[in-house]
C-alpha cells in the first residue's frame, strides 16, 4: 500500500516484520527503569501499568498462568482450537503457530502432536500420565520464572457504554502495539498471556465456557488467585497481561509471519444492481 503524499515514516514501522512472540524463557536481567517508562509511555495517560519483578511476585504469576493452562488443556472446547492453529509442517508459518515456536521440548512437543490427534488420548494422558504437568513447567513456569518483568495493564477510569469501551479498546491496541514494537527495538522480547484474564473473566460473570464442571470451579479459584496478586485492585480494570525480558538467543528458529498484501488486501468487487 503506497504512503500518503507527505506523509513521514513512523521510525517503529521496520520493526513491525521483526516484531514475534517469543515463550522461551529470557535472561535473568530486570528491565531497568528508563526502558520500562518508554514502553509504558506508549500507552498514553488513559492506562496505567503496574510491574512485576520480585522473584516472589513472579512464582504467584507462574502458578496463575499453569492453572489457566490446566484448564485449557483439560477442556474439550479448547482441543479442536489447538488442532487448528498448531503448524505441525512449518518452522515459518503464515497462518497459524508453528510447533516449534510452542515453547516445548522436542519430546514434549512429539507427545502434543500423537495426543492432539484424538480427544480420547488427550483425556486418558491427563487422568492417567498427569498430562498438563510437563506442558505446564514448559510453557508458563519456567517462562514466567524467568523474565526480566510482566506488565498488567489497568484502565484507570470504566468506560460509560459500550461504544466508549470499544473505542478504548482499540487505543489500547494501538498503544500496545507500540509498546511491542518498542520493546523490539530495544532488543526485547515479549510474550501476551492472556489465558488468565479469558478464564477469570469467565469465573468473575459465571459464564458456562465449557461443558466441564470441574474447569467452571477451576475458573473460578483463578479469579481469587489473580485479585490476590495486586489486592485492592479492580480485576474489571486488568486489561493486558504479558511478560519482557532480554531474550537469550537473539534468532528465534519457528514463528508465525505475515501473510502477504496479496492475501490481506482485496480490490472492491463490482456489486450488482437490484433489479426492478
């Protein structure tokens, strides 16, 4: 797409290409108080950032992020989505995540994809072979543990309608937009996580997200265990939750990429004239 005439190049757009995910576990290395002030300034006044570190804090948010996803892989709901957007094929896929880039061991990444193949096999290795376990201490535990910070993200003042709060919502997609593209050009990596906020959000309003029990009570305790984190803060407000930190390979093999203008961009088909 050609710029507008005049228009000035925005310095963080060459870094919209670089910009991934990365769930591997970064350096033990904090943030230091500059950088986190310019990723927190991408924001804007309407949000206001709170910052995890301690290795205390940290524990709380990895346990809280296991138990999210506990409930995520014990779920039947949320198998035919992982069945769909896992990239089993591709180291670089433009559609979906590459297994690769999951965050698991060879190993461990081999036993998802025999499992995710059938539901029954899923349930027998969580009832029999504690089968969220190694997931678990993969994917959230020992990335949690090792961060340089997390971020929660709290609007400071509840929108008054739906309309305000949609409008909201896309400037703090905007906002973090910039501040994810920031952090790469300050040579950081990011991961979102917002599997808690999902299933807490579920628990606070009772909403029936699963047909599973267990996983509603689930859903529920995770609301206490997040409130505890920050208490005296509204969980209505939470609105993003992510982790930075200085990654310990500066090339990350498998991740998703972009699809192309081609695929993204289609020309106004002609639309045909009632007839009389």
């Amino acid at each position: 797409m050609p710029p507008k005439a005049g228009a000035r190049a925005d310095p963080l757009a060459r870094f919209l290409a670089v910009r991934s995910v990365d769930r591997r576990p970064y350096r033990l290395q904090a943030v230091d108080g500059g950088i986190r002030e310019e990723l927190a300034a991408c924001l804007g006044g309407e949000f206001e950032v709170a910052w995890v570190e301690s290795a205390a804090m940290r524990w709380k948010l990895a346990r809280i992020q296991s138990r999210a996803t506990d409930i995520r892989l014990r779920i039947p709901e949320a198998h035919s989505v992982h069945q769909e957007i896992l990239d089993w094929d591709r180291d670089s896929s433009p559609d979906r995540v590459p297994a690769g880039a999951v965050g698991v061991d060879p190993v461990t990444a081999g036993l998802m994809h025999w499992a995710l193949a059938d539901w029954r096999r899923v349930r027998r290795l969580n009832r029999w072979a504690a089968g969220t376990l190694v997931p678990r201490l993969e994917m959230d535990l020992l990335p949690a543990l090792f961060s340089g910070a997390h971020l929660l993200v709290f609007r400071r003042a509840a929108p008054g309608s739906v309309e305000e709060e949609t409008e909201q919502l896309f400037r703090l997609g905007a906002g973090l937009q910039r501040l994810w593209l920031t952090a790469t050009r300050r040579g950081l990596a990011m991961q979102p996580n917002l599997a808690p906020l999902c299933f807490a959000h579920y628990g606070r309003h009772g909403i029936p997200f699963t047909e599973d029990a267990g996983a509603l009570g689930r859903a529920e305790r995770l609301t206490e265990h997040l409130a505890g984190l920050i208490p005296g803060r509204d969980q209505g407000a939470l609105l993003f939750l992510g982790r930075v930190g200085w990654p310990r390979k500066r090339v990350q093999g498998a991740r998703s990429v972009r699809r192309s203008w081609t695929e993204l961009v289609r020309g106004k088909e002609p639309v045909e004239e009632p007839g009389p």
